[in-house]
C-alpha cells in the first residue's frame, strides 16, 4: 500500500493519496484544486489515479474532485447523504457514484468502509481504511472535517457562513451523537483528518498531522464530554468567525467547480496604467510583505502580504464580481503566476493584469509620494490612550477581543473593517492592533485606501502590550 499525504499550508488542508501497488491503482481523497500535484505523484509512484473522492461539500476552498476525475477518467465517489439542500447538482455526471453508509470503495487489495459522520455537515463522510493484502483489520480512518488532531469540526457553519437560519444547535447534537458512536472503534485505529492548525473549521486545531482514535480519546476535548447539553454549549462556545467567502465556497462545491484553463498567463502591465486604475477605484493588491508595504507603497493600494493566510484575507476582503489587480515584488522572485493559483483555490478567478516592482520605483521617480504606515510602541500608546488624541481599534476576532484587550479601544473585526468606517471619527490619528501586528498592517491599509491619513500600527500588537503592561507591573512591586 502507498499513501502520501498533501498539505497546503495557506489552506491548512489536508489531501490523499492511497494506492496499491498490486494493481498500479489509486484514490485520492479530499483534492484541491492544484490537481497537478496528485498526478505528478501517482506517476512517480507508478500508480493511475482511478477514483477520487471528498468527505464532504467542502466550505474553505474549491474542490479539486471533478476536475480531477475528468482529466484521469476515474470514478467520482460522492455522497449521497444529508438532505435535498445537500445533494451534489452534477450527481447525474457519467464517472459520479453516490455512496452511503456502509458502502464499500475498493482500490485493488484496499477496501474504503464509508461511514456517514454528520454534524459539521449533513453529508459528511468519513473513509475507514483496510489493506487486506496485510489484515481483515482496518488500519485507519480519514476523517475530514469530522474530527482532527485535538478537536473536532465545527457545526455552526450552516447557520454562519450558509444562512441556513437555527441549524447549528442541531448540527452541534449530531456530531454529539456522530462522535459517541465513532470513539467506540479499536485504539489502535489512526486518524488522517482533512485540517490542521490555523483553520477557520475549528477552534482548536494541532499541528500533528495524524493521531489515533485511542489518543483523541485520551487528550481530545471533544471525546471527553459523554453529556450531551454541555457538549453542545462547549462546541459552540469561541468558534472563529467564518470568512465571509465560505458561503461562496459552499454554493460553489455543491453546483460543480469549473475546470481551470491551465494556459492562462496573467499580462504584466506597464506602470503608467497604474494611475488611471487607481483614480477610477479598481481594486490593486500589494502582495509585497508587510514591512515592505509599511516603507513604501503606492497611495490606493490593498495590503495583502503574501504569506500564510493570504487566502484566508483575501477571501475576507477581496470581491468575487470585479477585476483584482496585483503589485508582486518579482524583483524578488515572486511571481504572479503564484498568486493568481493560490486565488483560485478560494474561486478568486477574476485578476486582470499585474504590475512589477518597477512600478513602485517608477511611482517614485515620477515626484509622487509614496506612503507609509508608521509603528508606534506600546509606551507611546499608554502615554496618550487616556485622552481624546487618537482612536484605537482592535481589528482581532470577537473571541480574542473578549479574552483580553486595551482599554478604551474599539473592536472592529478585520473582515467587517471595510463596511465600519463610520465608526472611525475623522480628523485625529487612528492606531489599529491585532495580536501580533499582522492583521493590523491589513486594517492600516485598508484605512488609508478609504481616506484616512494618519493610520498608524501597534508594534507586536496585543501581546507586546501586554507583556509590557505585566513587566509594569512587576517593576512597580
């Protein structure tokens, strides 16, 4: 047997390969949409990719299963639970087979038991693993967003993200009952989840890529609640806030993602385009770093640092229905190209052109200003927080906020930052924080692109706030 794990650190998602290499066969469970790396790694491996499958309608990015199936000509295994409002729109396809509970997907010597584990969603599935080259006994269960390393998925996303109005409780009640029945299998069996840590699909979320069933028993919060009330009220308690594309994702997932046309190639433009866009307001995104942004940057432009959780912000703030243009360092050897995948991946499919670094310098070299965005210390702030000389604004989500913040700040989540403004008094400086500032100098930026012009970031936001408020503290005794 062959399995390969694929993880996608700016999605925090987990995908599969499983093949047997009796047959030359293999499945790949849960694909994105950078389906390129499943057949790089089925040829490497010898192996034909031919089933795929997905645990469930995915809500954080845009599966990879159709077009993968098409472009290999295997077997597209969906399921066939949850509810009408649940159903795949493309099941009529040719390659689709609905699978429910306790069918079987078989790939050469492997067997796949399909177990329905609702709660995060009404359809979800989870794939219990047996080689029977090797044992009658499964080794292993891939469990998507039904439980992960330390947590287990979160049942409020129909209500928050999909507006299906008062269904989260009842979602909460049958992952209850999903996980009483799951954590009664062997110890031994392991756990491939679909997610790891910074995922919006749960609270909790390790790093560790796998576990077992015996250890989740042991130290997973989730399987040490046997009442069902207190379990309910615990899931639900402190859950993130959803980006505001998974709603999209969701809609997107059920009606059939599109396939993307591979021999796309974003067309640089000239700097002295640049001007024209921004006067008549289209969106350009600067994917340069932070402390790039912060130096230097052209008046107008988005901030979105292409890091970790670029797709997470860009999901949040950039619009599905206009054009997007990009500002890359490619000086720097980042390439837009890149970018342009990685926004595909939430369905961001409408970027029109891109611009190189030299339009930053030819910005410059014209006699226009480029801005700056300036750190002050958390000294500086307590030295003038206690009057009217600036308005502060926490832009972290409303569990954080309500765990801890600087007194006499207004909370504004980052993502509801855009549609705020007008809770932002004009005419004196503005000081945004977040936790450790990366958030921050997004909010920074999205203020000055509004008009405000004295914007200014905490350094290392919340927490060097704090650490210094203690060190105060302890100073004093």
């Amino acid at each position: 047997m062959i399995l390969q794990r694929f993880y996608d650190e700016r999605l925090a998602q987990a995908s599969y390969l499983v093949g047997c290499s009796a047959t030359g066969e293999a499945l790949v469970i849960d694909p994105n949409r950078d389906v390129d790396q499943y057949l790089r790694a089925a040829e490497s491996e010898g192996l034909r990719i031919s089933a795929v499958t997905e645990t469930h309608i995915h809500a954080d990015f845009v599966s990879g299963s159709r077009e993968l199936a098409r472009r290999t000509g295997a077997r597209l295994f969906l399921s066939d639970e949850g509810d009408a409002g649940w159903k795949y729109a493309f099941a009529h396809e040719p390659n689709v087979v609905l699978v429910a509970d306790g069918d079987t997907i078989r790939i050469g010597n492997l067997r796949l038991d399909v177990l329905h584990t609702p709660g995060h969603t009404p359809e979800h599935l989870s794939f219990q693993l047996t080689d029977t080259a090797a044992s009658a006994e499964p080794m292993g269960v891939f469990t998507g967003d039904f439980v992960f390393v330390g947590d287990v998925g979160r049942p409020d996303l129909l209500e928050r993200a999909a507006n299906q109005a008062g269904t989260m409780e009842a979602s909460a009640r049958t992952l209850f009952r999903s996980l009483q029945k799951f954590k009664r299998r062997p110890d031994y069996l392991q756990i491939w989840p679909g997610h790891g840590a910074g995922s919006a699909c749960g609270k909790g979320l390790s790093a560790v890529p796998q576990s077992t069933i015996g250890f989740e028993r042991l130290a997973n919060w989730a399987f040490a609640i046997d009442d069902e009330d207190t379990f309910v009220r615990a899931v639900l308690d402190g859950q993130p806030e959803p980006p505001r594309y998974f709603g999209r994702m969701k809609h997107v997932n059920r009606a059939g993602p599109q396939v993307l046309d591979r021999n796309r190639r974003l067309e640089q433009l000239s700097p002295e385009r640049l001007l024209p866009l921004l006067r008549q307001g289209e969106i350009v995104v600067d994917v340069r770093s932070a402390s790039a942004y912060a130096r230097g940057h052209i008046p107008g432009t988005l901030s979105l640092p292409f890091d970790r959780s670029f797709l997470t912000w860009a999901g949040w703030l950039l619009p599905y229905d206009r054009p997007i243009y990009l500002l890359v360092d490619d000086r720097a050897g980042q390439a837009a190209d890149a970018v342009v995948r990685e926004l595909a991946k939430i369905g961001l499919e409408s970027t029109a052109g891109y611009f190189g670094a030299d339009a930053v310098s030819s910005w410059r070299d014209e006699g226009r200003a480029l801005e700056t965005i300036d750190l002050v210390t958390p000294t500086w702030l307590e030295q003038v927080r206690g009057g009217d000389e600036v308005t502060l604004v926490d832009v972290r989500g409303l569990a954080e906020w309500e765990a801890g913040h600087i007194p006499g700040a207004r909370h504004i989540p980052l993502g509801d930052l855009s549609t705020r403004l007008d809770e932002i008094p004009r005419g004196r400086p503005v000081v945004v924080y977040c936790r450790s500032g990366a958030r921050s100098a997004i909010a920074a930026s999205i203020l000055r692109r509004h008009g405000l012009t004295d914007v200014r970031n905490l350094e290392g936001g919340y927490d060097l706030w704090s650490r210094r408020r203690v060190e105060a503290v302890v100073a004093s005794q």
